[in-house]
C-alpha cells in the first residue's frame, strides 16, 4: 500500500487556551509521520470551529495563514459535538485516505497514532482507540462510564467499551458512513454499524491540558440518553412490561387493602393514597420516555441540515494548488 494522505479532524469549541499547544504537537506529529513513511506530504490537520464564542476561529485562521499543514472550516452555528466532528470527516473524505478524529484539549495519546496509522496500511477501514484504564476520571465518572456501557450493551447496542470519539477510518469507511442520514448522531454507535475490518489500539488518556471539560454532568447524561434512544427500542417495550407488573401490584395491592379494611378496620384509603402517588411517578416517567423517542421522530421527519459550514479556509499551499 502506498503512504496514505492522513487527515486529523479536530472538533473545536472555545479552545483558545489550548489550540496554540494542539497544533504545536500534531504539527510536529505529522512531520515525524511523514518521515518516517506513515503519512503523505500533503496529510493535514482540519479544526473544525463549532460556533465558538472566543477567539478559537481567529487562531484557526492565522495558523492556517502560516502553517501548511493547518486547514479550518467554521460552522455558521454551534451544533454540537458529533455533527462539529461529521462536518470535519465528510469534509476530509475529499482529500484524505483516511481521516483520524481526536480531541482539541490534548487528553488523546498521540504518540499512538503511529499504531493507528498501521493498522490501516495492514487493511482495517476502522481503528478505534481504547482506553487502557480510567485514572484520570473521577470515581462518579468512572462508575456512570462503566454503567452506560453496561446498559448499553444490554439493550443490544454495538458499540466498543471504552472507546470515545478516538478513532481512524478510512475512505471506503467514510463514504460508507456518509450513508447514514440520521439527525441525532452517536457516531460511537453507527460506526460500529458499517461493519468493515477493524482493529482496536489501546492508549492511556491524559489529564487536560487546558481549559475546562466541554461535557459536564448535563451534556453527558443527554449524550448518554441520545445514544441509548437512537440505538434501541428495548426502552420502550420496558415500559410495556413495567405496566403489566405495575397493573399486578395495583389489583394485589386492592384486594388486601379490601381485607384488610373489612378484616381489621384499617384505613384503606392511606394504600390508595401512596397507590396514586407511585401510579402517577410511573406515568410520568413513560410519558417522558415515548416523548423522548416521539421528539427524535419529529426531528428525523424534518430532516433539517446537521451543519451548514460558514467558511472553508485552506493552508496557504492548498489555495496556491487550488
């Protein structure tokens, strides 16, 4: 196989703190790459600014200005995560054999992509990195990480344990991925989905290096029921049997508190009492679940656009090619 042209496609949300060391350390990365025969001259890093609110776009701009090995697109609105990175590899498909996806904030191993890089010369179309261990993370986050994979793979959901956004595909890969047109990505669970070869590379992740996390408690609990809603519909038929169990308790619970009331007085009303207030909670949480999945069919129906890209701004070689 010839040397690839390898493309890292950065999603970038108010990172100015960090993005001067980003681009310090893969711009020197892609060089020891290229020299060493696992990257074509014309391989590239693409930051792709999310609607940033500091000067995240500036600096993209001004590197790509001097740095040929800087490109950048800025998307017209913040749209999230995982249609910040979709924008990034639908535009590298263009122009890259493979396109390797990584954080802006540095916790992404890159001595390892060597390894990535490598198992796609020996034929894999998908390589995903995995975490050695945990460390870095909190005790909580590590207990609910290890709980939404759990549950993630008992509702039958495919996806790599361990494995975050940390991963190389290649073309075929993405020209494949670019078939799926849903509007709520969880790029964690479609790709596992395009079924091509794959390989897995084991990293330690790092303490950020700057900045503060672009997922807190709220962010990760709504990617955690995004993920679980697109993938499955084991949700919905829980609640179906939660029903027939919860209808059991409700005629048991009546005839006892019928004996009991004609048996030895007891107040009755005190079990229908707590009987409406536990029958109303269940309600409540079923109406929640079928909206989640009714809202995910509203925006699916509209099929509005996942990004819209602002500015396309190319390394200086590049617009000299073009």
């Amino acid at each position: 196989m010839s040397v690839p042209v390898v493309y890292f496609v950065i999603p970038c949300y108010n990172e100015e703190q960090v993005l001067p060391e980003t681009v310090k350390r893969l711009t020197q990365k892609l060089h020891d790459m290229i020299s060493a025969g696992l990257a074509a001259p014309d391989s590239r890093m693409l930051l792709v600014d999310d609607g940033s609110k500091d000067g995240t776009w500036r600096q993209i701009s001004e590197f790509s200005d001097h740095n040929r090995m800087v490109s950048g697109i800025k998307l017209a609105h913040n749209r999230g995560h995982q249609n910040a990175l979709l924008a990034g590899l639908m535009t590298a498909r263009e122009f890259a054999d493979c396109a390797i996806s990584l954080d802006a904030d540095l916790q992404d191993d890159v001595e390892v992509l060597d390894e990535f890089v490598k198992k796609y010369m020996e034929g894999c179309d998908v390589v995903y990195g995995v975490r050695n261990k945990r460390d870095t993370d909190t005790a909580f986050k590590r207990a609910t990480a290890l709980g939404f994979y759990r549950f993630m793979a008992a509702l039958g959901v495919d996806v790599v344990y361990n494995h975050a956004d940390y991963r190389l595909m290649s073309r075929r890969a993405l020209d494949a991925l670019s078939e799926y047109r849903e509007v709520n990505l969880f790029l964690r669970g479609l790709v596992p989905l395009i079924g091509y070869r794959s390989a897995v590379v084991t990293y330690d992740r790092h303490e950020r290096f700057a900045g503060e996390s672009k997922y807190p408690l709220k962010k990760m609990i709504a990617f955690a029921v995004d993920g679980i809603t697109s993938f499955s519909v084991k949700p919905l038929k829980m609640i179906f049997n939660l029903g027939l169990l919860t209808a059991l308790a409700g005629f048991t619970g009546t005839v006892w508190a019928g004996i009991a009331h004609f048996a030895a007085g007891w107040a009755g009303w005190i079990a229908a009492f707590w009987s409406l207030w536990l029958l109303g909670g269940f309600i409540l949480l079923c109406m929640g679940v079928m909206g989640t999945y009714i809202g995910k069919i509203y925006a699916e129906t509209k099929a509005r656009p996942r990004y819209k890209i602002e500015e396309f701004k190319r390394s200086a070689d590049q617009d000299a090619e073009k």
